[in-house]
C-alpha cells in the first residue's frame, strides 16, 4: 500500500530486496542466477535521480573517474572549499590508488562525503553490455565485486561504509540496480547533466547547472583538470545562489 500512496511503482522493486550489506558474493550469485534484465539506461527502474524536498537545495556530485587520462581538478575543489560548497564525490577505486594523498585530504574534509564509483569504473550489467566502448561487468558476481571491492577500499582509508553507488559511465541495468540495493547502496543518477562527461564548454555546463530546479542532483566531473567544468560551475553558482539555491551533500535528504 505504501507504494501505491507513494506513487512510486519503483520502490517497490526495493522493498521486495531488503538492504543486507553483509551478504557474500556467493548469495548474491545464487540469488540472481538466470535474472534476464529488460532495461539498459541511465535511468532505471531503481536509480534515484532527486533529492525528495521542495526546498531550495541542490546535491552538486563530482565523480573522479578512471578513464585512463585521469587528472584531479584542483581548482575546482579549492573553489568549492573557500566559499564553503558542499559536495558529494563518486571516487572510483582506481582514481583512489592512483591520488592516495589527494583521497585522504577530500575524506578528511568535511564539506565533502566520499562515495563509491565502483573498483574499475565499469557499467553496471549483469550480462556484459558495453556502454561509450567500455565493457560492463559481465554477471551478478562481478557487480558484487565491482561496487564490495571498492566500497571496502573506502571503508578501510576512511572508516565509513559508502551508502551511494554511481556506475562508471552511469549506465545500469535494472538487477545490477537491485543488486546494489541489496548490498545497501542507493544507486544515483542525476536531474542535470552537468558536464557531459567534462565535454561541455564552460557556457555550457553554466547553462546546465542553471536548469536546476529544487532537489536537482546535478552530475559534474573531478578528473578533467583541463576541461572547462571548473569555469562553468563557478560562473553558474552566483547565480544560483541569487535565485535562492545553497548546496547540500546527498545524505542531507531523502532520495527519490
Ligand atoms: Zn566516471
């Protein structure tokens, strides 16, 4: 019944996989065997894509991804720390092992929650579909062991369990979607896309983040230093700030 007040025919799919973060990769394999998923997207039954307020607030998420030619956006983090900007950060576990004192300082900072962007930055499927010439993982046991492993590596550096899981590419289907969901993890997509990947020109990605509306999650990228995402973000949060907007981390609310 809860789910027909809610309105939302998605929860449902959750309530049916309670959250059990201790569960081993051989449940897991056992309990999903022969699951033929029909959806492959960013935006999956499952995938949390706002913040589930009225207000005035926007999760601004950085993810620092592992594609190879990964940097770190120096200037983009200073900024957020001088005017105060919180932020939560979808660090994957290769960017972890190649930026260890960096990591250390974004965890130790407390503007900033550390999620998990999964041990090596794959798609989330259960059945190996590919997403921007990236293969995803290819059954239930390696999505248990994309998101545990790198979920363990963060819990070890920082002594806290990540409760939010993004995808590399942030491509999913929808029992790699409930698989997360039963290791604990709420799977985050986005209402802007921010960056494109850290495509966007810098007047683009202002003019993306002006689109937010209250409880927009707004997707932007840490690990292209010689993109224009930094411009764009700092050209767009005055105005934001002016329309009303502040900045919350993702755990501030209930996601929807
Ligand atoms: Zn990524």
């Amino acid at each position: 019944m809860l789910v027909l007040i809610s309105g939302s025919i998605f929860s449902a799919r959750s309530e049916e996989s309670p959250p059990r973060p201790d569960i081993s990769r051989k449940e897991i394999v056992s309990r999903f065997r022969g699951r033929v998923p029909r959806q492959w997207a960013e935006n999956v039954s499952g995938v949390k894509t706002r913040l589930d307020t009225y207000r005035k607030v926007i999760a601004l998420t950085l993810d620092a991804c592992d594609s190879g030619d990964d940097g770190y956006d120096t200037g983009l983090i200073r900024y957020l720390v001088r005017e105060r900007i919180p932020a939560t950060l979808f660090i994957c576990g290769r960017w972890i092992d190649k930026n260890p004192d960096i990591f250390k300082q974004l965890a130790a900072n407390r503007l900033f929650e550390i999620e998990n962007h999964g041990c090596r930055h794959k798609p989330s499927s259960v059945t190996g579909q590919s997403m921007y010439g990236i293969k995803g993982t290819a059954n239930p046991g390696e999505v248990f062991d994309e998101i545990g492993k790198n979920g363990q590596k963060i819990r070890q550096l920082t002594g806290r369990q990540p409760k939010y899981y993004r995808s590399g590419t942030a491509y999913y289907d929808e029992v790699a979607v409930e698989i997360a969901g039963v290791m604990g993890y709420q799977v985050v997509g986005f209402s802007v896309l921010g960056d494109k990947g850290a495509t966007y020109s810098a007047s683009q990605v202002k003019a993306a983040l002006l689109t937010a509306e209250p409880g927009s999650i707004v997707i932007c990228h840490m690990n292209h230093p010689e993109k224009e995402t930094a411009e764009g973000i700092i050209a767009a949060v005055p105005e934001l700030k002016k329309r009303g907007f502040r900045f919350v981390r993702l755990s501030e609310y209930n996601l929807k």
